[in-house]
C-alpha cells in the first residue's frame, strides 16, 4: 500500500449554481465572461467561451443579479475541464468578499447541493 492516497482532496466544498440565480463574472467595463456554474471559499468554475492566460492573477467582478452582488475579486485559472469550462481559483480575497461569497454558498447550499 502506497503512503499516500490518489483520491482527489479539495480543501472546500463546492456549491452548484443554478442558472436561475444570474451569478455571472465580470470585467471592471462590464464585459461579461460567463456564467459563474460553481462557488466556493477557493474558488469558482465559469461557463465561458473565453480563454484566460494561466497563471497569471486577474481582477473580475462577480455579480449576482438577483442577490444585489457586485464584488470585486483577484483569481488565477487553474484548468479548463472537458466541456470548455474554466476552473479559477482565488487569491488574496478580501474579508468583505470572503464573506459576501460565503454568504453565497450558504443560500445556493440547500437548494443545489454540494459537489465534492
């Protein structure tokens, strides 16, 4: 038996974003990059058509429509998955959006469930 095990670990859940909460990513312009697809306290996966350069840190703002969210957050990706998605996480967030975000999770929680 080997030392270690492969199986994934994350550090945080992940919560899956319905479509009807109008979660999206955005520049300072207003230029929307995508659906915001999950959340959590490290991170998030866009629904993007969008290439980003990775490993590089970019501002975006995260909106959410129905939950009068506008928050600006620092993210580097991660890892663009199968179906063109693309895996960010966060950088430096600040407590006021650390909490906002959580303040996310905890509504979308019950209604979508977490992804581990």
């Amino acid at each position: 038996m080997m030392a270690w095990d492969l199986k994934e670990r994350r550090y945080f859940d992940r919560i899956l974003i319905p479509a009807t909460a109008n979660l999206f990513l955005e520049d300072d312009q207003g230029n929307r990059f995508g659906r915001i697809r999950m959340l959590g306290r490290g991170g998030f996966l866009l629904e993007t058509s969008r290439r980003f350069p990775a490993a590089e840190t970019h501002a975006f703002l995260i909106v959410g429509e129905q939950d009068d969210v506008r928050r600006q957050v620092h993210a580097v990706q991660r890892y663009t998955n199968p179906d063109g998605n693309v895996g960010f996480e966060f950088q430096a967030l600040e407590p006021d959006a650390a909490v906002e975000i959580g303040v996310l999770i905890d509504k979308y929680f019950n209604a979508a469930g977490a992804a581990t």
